[in-house]
C-alpha cells in the first residue's frame, strides 16, 4: 500500500462523523426546495447559507483550486441531467423531468465531509428514474465491498459489472478519492477495474464512493468554464456519493443523516444474513 494513504486516527474519525453527518444534513435541508421553477444559483444561496449561518461549517468548494483549473466559484455542484460533474450553480431554471445531482462538501473543525445526491424534479421520464437507481445501487454494491483485506478493484469491479450490465457506461476520468483533513487525497477510488487488484484496504481508511453513470457511451466534454463536464453524446448522467470509513470488520457510512435514503434491500438483506 502506497505510504501516501493516511490511516485515520480515532480522533480523524471522530472529525469526520461530524463533518459527514453535516454534509449529509445540508442535503436533507435542500430537499424541499429542488422543485420546478428554481435556479441552481439560489439552491447554492440557500445551501451556503444553510453551512455557514446554522452549522458554522465552510463549504468546501468555494474558491477550490486544483493545479491546472481556476478557482471555483460557488459553494456547491449542481449537475442538470447531462452534466456528469462539478455543474456551476447560475441562472439555470429547473425544469420538470429534470435531473439534478447536488454535490455537497463542508468543512468542520478542519475536517472534510462529502457526498451527493439525485434529485428529479416532478414528473421524470421512467428511463431517467431508471439510471438514478441503477446508479445508487452501484453506489452500495461498491460499498458492500469495503472491509479489511479487500481491494480497491473489488470495489470498482462490482460497480462496472451492474453498471453494463443495465446498459449503462461508468466515467472514468473522474473517481472517489481519500479524504480528511484534505478535501482530495489518496487513494484514487475507480469506479472500475477487476477484483483483487490495486490498493488493499485497511482499518481507518476513509475516501468516498461516488460513480458517474451515463445512460449512453462514458465519453465525456469538458465545457469552457474549465470545471462543467458533460457526456460527450449529451446522454443523461447520474451519479451518488457518500464517504466510507474501513473498520475493523466491515465499513461505516460517514455521510449518513436523518434524511439519507435508505439503502437498497439487496444490501440490507445481505447485511442481516452476515449478522
């Protein structure tokens, strides 16, 4: 394993129980007013206000600037059915049959706690509900696969596997990564791959799962702004996330609250046959 990937103290993990949970609250508080007629630059008010009015967080994506890009300009992604990712709240209007995925990041005491969710706005089309579940259930298929011992490829595997299997492409210029203290670290979390390759998982890790599903080829474009990406064949795109902690026997969900959706059934059952 790669010396760049940080264990996380009990301490870290602590941290980041918080900072996840109130990643995770910002979007249950956003819920109500991802409706038709809104603009994705007033969910950003709204959610930028919401971080740093009530949980005196910062949000993690304002003025966020990675080698080679500007820096980015709001405080949250919204990503409108054909963008992939990184979306830039503005004048847009949501409209119904919509999709839009809100990509949250905040930052408490230092630490860093990221994930997203699809929204439909009111009446979508079936094959549009159809990708966003698909897409969640990768999302926790890759999850299901976290424990000691395991491999990063098993967690990409799994994803690709049900993924092509519905008739979907993954992207894969962009991935899950480590987080804490740092909002990217290592390691790099494909949504991909075959099982029992890359880094082995160990106790006290922590990086997020967050797989981009295209309903048509995984080709993507980068647009002028430097950040928007959308599919290249201007299919629509999905796309969950949530950041994981590897424990001592399994996983922990760091980005949950009391709005989360549930997990898929698949997966509870599969965790009351294990208990």
């Amino acid at each position: 394993m790669p010396d760049t990937i940080s264990i996380k103290t009990p301490a870290d993990i602590q941290g980041m129980r918080v900072a996840g949970r109130l990643g995770s609250e910002v979007l249950d508080y956003i819920t109500p007013f991802v409706k038709v007629g809104i603009t994705t630059g007033e969910l950003d008010r709204l959610c930028h206000e919401y971080m740093v009015n009530v949980q005196g967080s910062i949000p993690a994506p304002l003025n966020y600037c990675p080698q080679g890009y500007t820096p980015y300009p709001k405080a949250i992604c919204t990503s409108v059915n054909d963008v992939i990712c990184h979306g830039i709240p503005g004048d847009k209007v949501l409209k119904d049959g919509d999709s839009v995925n809100l990509d949250i990041t905040v930052i408490k005491n230092g630490y860093h706690g990221d994930n997203s969710r699809m929204f439909l706005v009111g009446e979508p089309k079936p094959f549009i509900k159809r990708l966003s579940e698909v897409t969640y259930e990768c999302m926790w298929l890759g999850i299901s696969k976290v424990k000691p011992g395991a491999h990063l490829g098993d967690i990409g595997h799994v994803i690709q596997q049900h993924a092509e299997k519905n008739g979907y492409s993954v992207v894969r210029e962009f991935c899950g990564h480590g987080i804490g203290t740092v909002f990217h670290e290592e390691p790099q979390v494909l949504h991909y791959g075959r099982p029992g390759t890359l880094e082995r998982l160990e106790a006290g890790m922590i990086f997020t799962i967050e797989p981009m599903i295209n309903a048509g080829r995984r080709d993507i474009k980068m647009m002028n702004d430097g950040w928007t990406v959308k599919t290249k064949d201007r299919s629509i795109s999905a796309q969950w996330e949530h950041t994981i902690l590897v424990t001592e026997t399994g996983y922990e969900v760091l980005t949950l609250s009391a709005g989360s959706p549930p997990p898929p059934a698949f997966i509870k059952e599969a965790a009351a046959v294990a208990a």
